[in-house]
C-alpha cells in the first residue's frame, strides 16, 4: 500500500479512531509492512509474544493442532493477547492466502497503545465479541453434541438382543467374544449417562470398586484389544513383578487409560514390533509401564503432548493423553509421566495409590 492508502485504511479501524495525524504518520514510521506467502505460519502456539499484526490484505487463520478458532480478515488485529497478558502465544497463526500484514512490534506497541487508552477500550471491545461470538459458537456446539449423545444412547438399543441371543441360542452362553459386546454396549452407556449429566451440571460419582489390575489388562487383552485394527500385527507381552493386590480403582477409567496407551504405542511401531506392559510394585503403589519400540517424540512435540487438542495425527483430535491424564490423577490421585528417546521409543508410567481412598 501506498502511504496515503494506509493512512485512509488505518483510520477505518477502531484502534487508530483517536491517533492524531501526526501520532498515526509516527507510528507507521515504526511499524512494518509484511508480504506472506500463502500456508506460511506466522507464530506458533507456546512462542514469546513479540508482536501484534493488522492485516492489511488477505486472510489468516488462528488454530490449535487441526481446529481452526478464527479466520483473521482485513482490517481486523491479532497476536495482542500474548503482549497485553506477557504470555506465550495461546495459538498458532498461518495464511490462508497470500497476505500483507502490518507489524508491530512489543515497543511500538506499548509506545503508542499505553498511552492511548480510549484505543485500549476499542481493543477490549474487540475481544469482548471475539468472546461472545465464540461463547455462542460453543454453545451452539454443546447443544448438537447433546443432542447426537442422546440419539447414540437410543441407537445402543438394539445391542440389548445380545443378551436375548446369549440366552435363546445353543452354544452361546458363556461366548467371550459375546461377553465382549455385552461390557462394551454397558460401558459406552455409562460414558452417555455421565456425558449428558456433565451437560445438565449434575455431578456422578464413578464407580469404584476393589479389584485386580493384571487380570483388568489380561481380560483387555483377550478382547477388545484382540480385535483393534491399530493393534493388529503387533505383539503384547506382559510382565508382573511381584504380587500386586487387590485394590481399589475405575475399571471404565483404567480401561480407557490402558487402551489409549496401547493403542498409541501401536500406531508408533511398526508392523511386527512389540509392545511391552510392566506392572510392578513400588512402596503402596501400583506402577504400570507400557513401552513401545517405535519412532520416539521429538523435544518439539515433548512439551505439548499433554495440551488440549495437541496432535500429531492427521485424523487426531488431541484428547485422548488429556484424558488419560485426568482420569490418572484427578480420579485415582496418581501419576502419568513418560520418557523417550528419538527412534528408540517411548515408555508412558502409570501410578495408583494403593492404600489411598479414591473417587
């Protein structure tokens, strides 16, 4: 843009409603022009934030892992969050086309923003719809996924005919495979109930019950794992050291934990590796280790791996190590850690409180 252009255009947003023309002429002089290429990625989430961009021409998108937040348009603002708070970037930042931005640097943003307060207002006025748009957005969307877990609930239905089969059919009584598809229609069941009450804010208590960790992994293991088509191919050894007693702990929970980690570690080997999962005792815990041979995490992917929608899948959606988290330690009042070395694999350790009450 030419200056004239940019003056005019500058003028037509909020921030730049109360800037002089002298103070606005000033300002240009410290700010930048960028041209970006199309796909280019302006910042990363995590990054010191070092400056605020205007875009002057094209479009942007602001995202975490595969979820698009917002699409940035021409003569509106972003990256000024990660100044105003003195925090690392909440998201990452890319064109969608080829773009023309105006920079400003941390400086030149205190310089001139600081002491202009009423353009301070604008900005906040700025992010006060940026929050209601997207609190409407996240309600809109809470309300269809309620409605879709609702009608899952009533199309689990007809899963109540294994029970009817077990019963009438010769040979049936007792099948493990049918014992599989009863616990598995019972369990998504349960995760309905809890998700449906979560979204009228009721609260339920998971269940808890005493009961033996190596035979949960073994009947895992002669199930629904049996039949994962990401664990296909791969072998699963078990070790015990020890004797692990009885104690309490979520089934449902644990099995979801074991399952994302089992499954994780086979989409990272290759086809014909092993998987190993060591449980042992240590003092009054339960300590369970599943160990992969495959490619390893890199110190990039290290530090996020247990952020929201972090992913490093192509069909991923980056909750399923948050929840093997939180069903670890804010159920069970244990620990989920890992350690990995590049091309030599990963090891994810599990601890439970024996002794302790839990739920």
């Amino acid at each position: 843009m030419n200056p004239t252009e940019l003056l005019h255009f500058l003028r037509t947003i909020d921030l730049f409603h109360f800037f002089s023309d002298e103070e606005l002429a000033a300002f240009l002089e410290k700010a930048r022009e960028v041209q970006v290429a199309k796909g280019e990625i302006l910042f990363h989430e995590g990054e010191p934030g070092q400056d605020m961009y205007l875009v002057l021409r094209g479009m942007v998108k602001i995202f975490r892992g595969n979820r698009v937040i917002d699409v940035i348009k021409p003569g509106d603002y972003f990256g000024e969050m990660a100044i105003i708070e003195n925090q690392p970037r909440s998201a990452s930042v890319a064109t969608l086309e080829e773009s023309l931005l105006l920079q400003v640097p941390l400086a030149v943003f205190h310089e001139y923003f600081s002491r202009q307060p009423k353009s301070l207002v604008a900005m906040m006025r700025t992010l006060s719809q940026r929050v209601r748009r997207d609190l409407h957005i996240l309600g809109h969307d809470y309300e269809q996924i309620n409605i879709m877990v609702h009608d899952m609930k009533n199309l689990l239905t007809p899963f109540h005919l294994l029970e009817v089969l077990e019963k009438t059919v010769p040979g049936l009584a007792g099948n493990r495979y049918l014992a599989c598809m009863v616990k598995a229609r019972g369990d998504l069941l349960v995760l309905m109930e809890n998700a449906l009450a979560q979204a009228r804010r009721r609260q339920v208590a998971t269940p808890i019950h005493t009961d033996s960790l190596d035979k949960l992994i073994a009947d895992l293991l002669e199930s629904a794992w049996m039949v994962h088509p990401d664990i296909g191919g791969r072998g699963i050894r078990v070790e015990v050291t020890g004797s692990l007693p009885e104690f309490p702990f979520s089934s449902l929970g644990l099995c979801r934990v074991f399952s994302n980690l089992v499954v994780n570690a086979a989409q990272a080997s290759e086809a014909g590796g092993l998987i190993a999962i060591a449980l042992s005792r240590e003092a009054d815990e339960a300590v369970v280790k599943i160990i992969d041979q495959g490619h390893g995490i890199s110190d990039e992917v290290r530090e996020k791996i247990f952020q929201p929608h972090f992913t490093t899948k192509g069909d991923g959606n980056g909750i399923g190590l948050i929840s093997c988290k939180q069903i670890i330690e804010e159920t069970h009042g244990g620990s989920l850690s890992f350690a990995s070395t590049p091309g030599q694999g990963t090891t994810f350790t599990i601890r439970l409180p024996i002794s302790v009450s839990i739920g």
